[in-house]
C-alpha cells in the first residue's frame, strides 16, 4: 500500500521551501503556541528520574486525572480502570481504535468534509464511504443521506465533534439522530472529539458518550495537544465502552506497548494543575475567527461561520483554481491553507487558520483582497 503525504505536514514542507524569503509568511497557528507552565516542567523533571512500572493502559494516575475533568467539566462517568486508554495522541489513538475494532474489507461511513481519516481507514485495510455535509446549513451532518449510504458492508460510522475543516458542531437531537442510525444498523461509532475547548457559539459541544443510552458502541479518542498547547508531548486517550476497549488495549500492547512514562506524568499535571495559564489563550479566539471572516468577506470570499475550532472552511471558487493548485496560488501569497479535497470536501474552499494575532489577519486580509483584484482584472 502506497500512502500520500498527511497533508498538513506535506504543505508545511513546502512553506519551508518557498523560492521567496519565509518572512513573508503570515504566521498562524492551529493550536496555542505557549511554553508549559513550571508545575507541568517540575512534573516531568520529577518524572524523569523515577522508574515506572510498565502499565500499557497508562499510568493509573493520568486515567483517574482524566475521569475526574470529564465528571467535572462534561458530566462523564467513566471508570478510569476499564474505560480509558492512553495513546500517542488522537491520531494514534483512531488508527488503533480502527484496526482494532474493523476488518479487512469492511466499509466506515464518513460525513464530509473531514480531517484526514482518509489514511488511518486504508491503513486498517477499511474503505471509507464518504457523505456530502449540507454547507447552506452550515455543513450539517445529513443523517438521511447517512442511512442511504449503509451496505451490507458497512460496519462503523465515523464523525469529528467538533468538525475539523468545517468548525461544525453538531447538536444534540443531530447527534441523537446519527447515533440512532447507528444503532438500526450495528454500527460502531468512532468520534475524534479534541476540539472541546474551541466552541465559541452555536449549540455547544455534547460528547457522544453523553448519549450512550440510545447506543452503546462508542469510541472516542481525544488529543491534549488542542487543548493544552501539549502538541510536542503527543499523549491523548481513547474513552470507550469495556467491551470495546479490551480488544483496543490489546491492539494499542502490538502497536506501541504503552505511551512514554514522563509524558505522561507532563499530562497529568496539565490535567489537574491550574488553568490560568492558558486560559487567556482562548479568550480572544473568537474575535479573532470575526477578524478572519471580514476579512474573507472585504476579498469577496464566502464562508460559513464556524461554531468552533481555530480555522474556516472557505470558499475561495472566485478565485478559479482549486485543489494544490489553489494551495500554491494562497501560498505564493504568504498564506498556508489547505484546500477542501485533502478534506473530502470541495477543492474549490480551502481551510484557513486564524490562530495569529490582529495585525496577522488584517495582513491576510489584505493580501486575500490584493489577489481577488488581480483575478478580477484577467
């Protein structure tokens, strides 16, 4: 099997290697850029010189740290013994999740666009059927078209809460409506849901597990990097049922035999300490989204407001490219975006950040309106 480039690492690269000087860059970020605060640095120089026992699930102090936020903060009762494993990440921790719970052949139902799933299902040698989100309101998930799509094949259904590109977050009765398709049908249900703490309106985050009443086949893999700035430590969990997870943990002791021991103490701390410091990094969040979004609208652009995340999903069709080429005519112009096909969405749009400051995104701005004009004048 040949695989592409994750595509946000592939465009990346190719900002570094821009001909002209990468100054020109506007810089923006897809998560808070700040350094740990020093009760998380003590917690890992502590760490550092102990040794562990070897606990593939992860350290039983994380769990407990990480049952009690989800008690306090979404009202989540989960045993930290049997419901909770630690992973590299929500990356890891889906592809995991999905080798280990699918098999060869089966077909997952993916509501699109979407973050890059699209390498994790091939990876688990699963195909992934791929179902147009309703952009005119406001990329809603269609759980008619959902069911229309089930096969005998089918065997999981697949959805990012809240979504990355589109900062869509579904709400309750949608998410009671998609889980009760999953339920008719047997169908897993894989959530990533690392963007909790990025809903600035709309109708507010609801964890799946929330609803496990109406199904009780849920899995749900969680990053800390979105978070808590924990981006370089790559430690996240997977949340799910016990007779699900067993068969997880199993695939996670052949993968990887468990996450790093002083990460994870870094975590735990993050966890339970203070929050003071990062709090203010999403305090101006939302503003910055508004700035974004006039400026897209002062360059002739459309898109719909994002409920949540650090980034909109535009439409740049005025533009008249699409796909890389519509990267690297944004790029050319000091502007990293990743267009919508690497999503499975449109390759007319494109996803761009705002996670910079005021002066950044007026820059972009400026620069979206500059190219606008140039193509308008052909």
């Amino acid at each position: 099997m040949i695989l592409q480039r994750l595509p946000a690492l592939a465009l990346a690269e190719r900002a570094l290697e821009q001909s002209g000087p990468s100054a020109d860059l506007v810089p923006m970020a897809g998560v808070p850029v700040i350094p740990m605060p020093s009760h998380v640095i003590e917690a890992a120089r502590t760490a550092a010189g102990q040794v562990f026992p070897r606990r593939s699930r992860g350290s039983a102090a994380l769990r407990r740290a990480i049952s009690e936020h989800l008690a306090v903060s979404l009202r989540l009762t989960v045993d930290p013994e049997t419901e909770l494993v630690i992973t590299h990440g929500a990356q890891h921790g889906m592809s995991v999740a999905l080798r280990a719970l699918l098999e060869p052949g089966d077909e997952v139902i993916v509501p699109a666009p979407t973050y890059f799933f699209d390498g994790m299902l091939r990876l688990a040698g699963v195909h992934p059927r791929y179902v147009p989100s309703i952009e005119s309101r406001g990329w809603e998930h269609d759980p008619e078209a959902i069911e229309d799509a089930v096969t005998p094949a089918t065997k999981a259904l697949l959805i990012c809460n809240p979504n990355n590109p589109t900062g869509h977050v579904p709400s309750r009765q949608r998410l009671e409506q998609l889980l009760d398709v999953a339920a008719r049908y047997g169908l897993i249900v894989f959530a990533d849901e690392s963007y909790e703490r990025y809903v600035w309106d709309g109708p507010g985050y609801v964890p799946q597990l929330l609803l496990r009443e109406r199904h009780a086949d849920l899995v749900t893999v969680t990053s800390l990097s979105k978070n808590y700035a924990f981006t370089s430590w790559r430690v996240g969990y997977i949340n799910a049922p016990a007779h699900l997870l067993t068969a997880i943990h199993h695939a996670l002791e052949w993968d990887a035999i468990n996450v790093g021991d002083v990460a994870q103490a870094a975590a735990e701390a993050v966890l339970a300490g203070p929050q003071e410091w990062i709090e203010p990094a999403f305090a101006t969040m939302r503003s910055r989204r508004d700035l974004l979004l006039d400026g897209l609208r002062r360059a002739g652009l459309t898109a719909v407001r994002p409920d949540a995340g650090i980034f909109t999903f535009a439409d740049c069709t005025s533009l008249e490219t699409q796909g890389r080429q519509l990267e690297d005519l944004l790029l050319e112009q000091g502007i990293t975006a990743i267009a919508g096909d690497a999503f499975a969405g449109p390759g007319t749009h494109a996803r761009i950040l705002y996670g910079g400051s005021a002066a950044d995104l007026a820059e972009v701005g400026r620069r979206l309106r500059v190219l606008a004009s140039q193509i308008r004048r052909r």
